[in-house]
C-alpha cells in the first residue's frame, strides 16, 4: 500500500502543538504523513476510502526509546551461579559481563529479534541500541542492523567499547559500522561509537573512540555515573569525577547521550548543561539494580534534554513512562512532581534525540513527518482533549494494548498479528540458542 487512508479514530498528533483529533485521519503516502484532520474532510479532501479503520482506537505517533540492549533476551530465566550479586560491579561481573561473552554470531542475531518483535508489539518504532558481543565483535553490528531491516522498525546501532577484555576493542567496529552507513544510507538505520562505561576504558581508548566519532560526525552513546564504582575509578585513576573527565576528553557535546547519571553531583549537573550532553533516564533498570535515583528533575530544571530508555528490560514505553512518573514522586515524596516530565521525557524528548540522529521527522503525526505510528485501543471513559491528554495518557493509554504499528508507512502489525517477524518461530529458535548458551556460561 502506497497511499492509503487511516480513518475513524482519534489522532493525537503530539509535536509542538498537540492537537486531539476526534473521528480524525491520517493520510500515508509513500512512507510519510500527507494529511491529518477529520476523516470526512480528507475523505472529500483527497477521494479516497478509509482503508484502514481505527474506528475505537486512538492513533499516536510511534514510540521512541532512548536505549536499548537488544543483546540482554538470553538472560531472560537464567540464574547465574553463585551467591546474588549485591553490588552493581557484581551484577556486571556475575551477569552481564559474562554472558555477553558467551554469545555467538547466531545468538546476536536470535537475541536480538525477540526485543525487535517486542517494540512492535508495543507500538516501539524507533529505539537507540548499544550492543556487546567480545566473541563476535566484528560484523555484529551489521547482524543486528539485518534483524532491524527485517523487522521493520528503526534504530541506531553501536558496539559497546570496553577495555574489559580486550584495549580499545570495538572502537574499530564502530568505524567500520559508521564507515558502512555512509556508504549507504538507510532512513531504518543510524550509527554512534559506544563506550561501556567510564570505569571500563583508559584515557587512550576514549580518544580513539573521539577520533572516530568526530571523524564521522556522530556522538558517543555511553553509561554514566550508574553505580558509585564509575566515580570512584574516575577519583580515584583521573582525580575528577565521571562527568568531568568525560567532558575533559571531549566525549559528550549534542550529539552524545550519558546514560543514567545517577551518581553526579551538582558540578557534574552544571558541566552535562554547559556541554550540551543530553541524558537518557532508565527508571525501571535503576531500581531493579537498586543503584538510585536520577536527579532528573534538576537535569530538567537546568534545561537538560533528558530522554527516556529501557536499558534492555523492556521495550513498552508507556509502562517506562508510568514508571518514572512513580518513581520520582516516590523519591520527592511530592504528588505535585512528574505528571508533565515523565510524559515529557518518551513523547516530546525522546523525538528530539531521534530527530538529532534519522534523517525523517520523528514522533509526530504532522504533514511531511515520517508515517511512524501506535494506534492503541483506547477509547477514553471521560472527555479527553489535548488539555487533558497527560492524564488520559499516564492513567489509561498507559495500559492500552496496541493494536497496529506501522513505520514508514508499513503495517509491521495489524489486529495484533505481525506482519514481519514469526514470534513462535523465533521463540522457538531463541530457547534452543539459550539453552546452550547457558552450559557455556
Ligand atoms: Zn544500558
């Protein structure tokens, strides 16, 4: 379908000014929005029949996620061996940094297409991905980039660098991925250089990872300040906290994005504002860690861009959403906080970031901007329009399943069956890939 009409239901074109559209429509043609309103007047307007009826639904741009591992699927029912990990060095030492090890070039790909079929599931159309595999570093990259084209949805794509194993390895993963991309181009796809962590990477490695990303013109996608390990390595190796030396080395600006920033103090705040770095927050990752709490209000009331992430644990941004919302007014214990930021932070953020990187108008459904879409099954119980969206959004949409997803005007969904990946096909896969997986642990 090339042209075609979405017609009956009730759009919510999100961007700069919201506007609530009830029995409206939305006209996609070749891949882009040619024209929203009401649906009698772009029937008239454009003389074409409703092809797809979201009569009882309510469409929104697609959702955006900040940051993602795609890589995590196989520790999904896995209990590492030994004692349970306390702090958060030995949740990476017990867990993560053993099982990315352990996966193979077929584990990547399987790995990642179970979070692929998730994002569509859950009307995830465009996510922020940074991937380790040491035992299948080189072309990983492009594996996972072939999963994502098969999918459907977008992303951008970067290896995380660590000196953890290997010095420096990864930075040349990056490149090649980056020097691939240039090449040719996709709307689907977009490259960063991924960095671990502070604590993982010397001083010479975070300038090749910077030779690089200047080199290409992208940022650097990397965890900040998650647990008190990163400053104190940083203290203690550098004599500057995490923030400092990262900004010191050049690695931060616009285009980069500092995952977390749990553990920064206020000169930290004020140097992350300076640069211009933006910050991904990743509620649910924070607290299952047990690492802290994000001052993401402050960040925001600095005039921080601060998006919103999943850090692998899921790929249903509403549910992140609903979560930060709890979470910081839990933490400020003030039922006055978060009702505007943490809807903020996924609808209008997070499409700030994604615009920074694709070259399609992302999360808005407005004439030109890309036909990425989440049509919900929502009809709401009381008025609702665009002043009083944020409730309905945080109370009721939160819990909508999601009926359809498209992406650049491509049904990857429709009445709840996918249209591009076969789930029980690649549940199937993915269980027999973990179960040896598991024995090489
Ligand atoms: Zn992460």
């Amino acid at each position: 379908m090339d042209r075609y009409l979405i017609g009956n239901g009730i759009v919510v074109t999100l961007g700069e000014q919201n506007q609530v559209i009830h029995d409206g429509a939305v006209l996609v043609e070749r891949g882009a929005v040619a024209d929203v309103g009401p649906t009698a007047e772009l029937v008239r307007r454009h003389g074409l029949p409703v092809s797809l009826d979201a009569r009882g639904k309510t469409v929104l741009p697609g959702f955006i996620c900040a940051h993602h591992h795609l890589y995590s699927t196989m520790a999904r029912g896995f209990a590492p061996p030994g004692p349970p990990a306390y702090t958060f060095g030995e949740i990476l030492e017990r867990l993560w940094w053993r099982l990315d090890r352990a996966l193979s070039r077929e584990d990547v790909r399987a790995s990642a297409l179970v979070p692929l079929i998730d994002c569509i599931k859950n009307g995830t159309t465009t996510i922020l991905d940074h991937h380790a595999s040491p035992a299948c570093r080189d072309g990983s990259l492009d594996v996972i980039a072939e999963a994502v084209l098969e999918s459907g949805i977008r992303a951008s794509l970067c290896y995380e660098v660590s000196d953890r194993n290997v010095p420096g390895a990864g930075v040349e993963e990056n490149d090649r991925f980056l020097r691939r991309l240039a090449a040719a181009p996709s709307p689907f796809l977009h490259g960063m250089v991924g960095i671990h962590a502070s604590f993982t990477v010397s001083d010479e490695t975070l300038a090749k990872c910077r030779a690089v990303a200047e080199r290409h013109g992208v940022g650097c996608h990397i965890h900040v300040a998650e647990g008190v390990e990163d400053h104190q390595d940083s203290l203690a190796k550098y004599g500057f906290r995490t923030v400092e030396r990262l900004v010191k080395r050049g690695i931060g600006g616009e285009r980069s994005l500092f995952i977390h920033c749990i553990n920064i103090d206020e000169r930290e705040l004020e140097l992350i504002r300076e640069s211009g770095t933006t910050v991904v927050h990743n509620p649910e990752s924070n607290m299952n860690n047990a690492v802290g709490v994000s001052p993401v209000l402050e960040l925001l009331g600095k005039g921080v861009l601060v998006g919103l992430g999943t850090d692998g644990m899921a790929s249903d941004m509403p549910a992140q959403m609903r979560c930060a919302y709890l979470l910081h007014r839990l933490a400020k214990r003030d039922p006055r906080v978060a009702f505007v930021e943490a809807p903020t932070l996924l609808l209008w953020n997070n499409a700030t970031i994604a615009n920074r990187f694709f070259p399609v108008r992302l999360g808005v459904i407005a004439k030109g901007a890309a036909a990425d879409l989440a049509i919900l099954d929502y009809q709401p119980p009381t008025r609702l329009g665009a002043e009083n969206f944020l409730g309905h959004f945080i109370f009721g949409m939160v819990d909508a399943p999601v009926d359809t997803t498209i992406v650049g005007g491509r049904v990857l969904m429709q009445n709840k069956r996918l249209t591009t990946l076969d789930e029980e096909k690649v549940a199937a896969l993915t269980r027999g890939l973990a179960a040896e997986m598991w024995k090489r642990f």
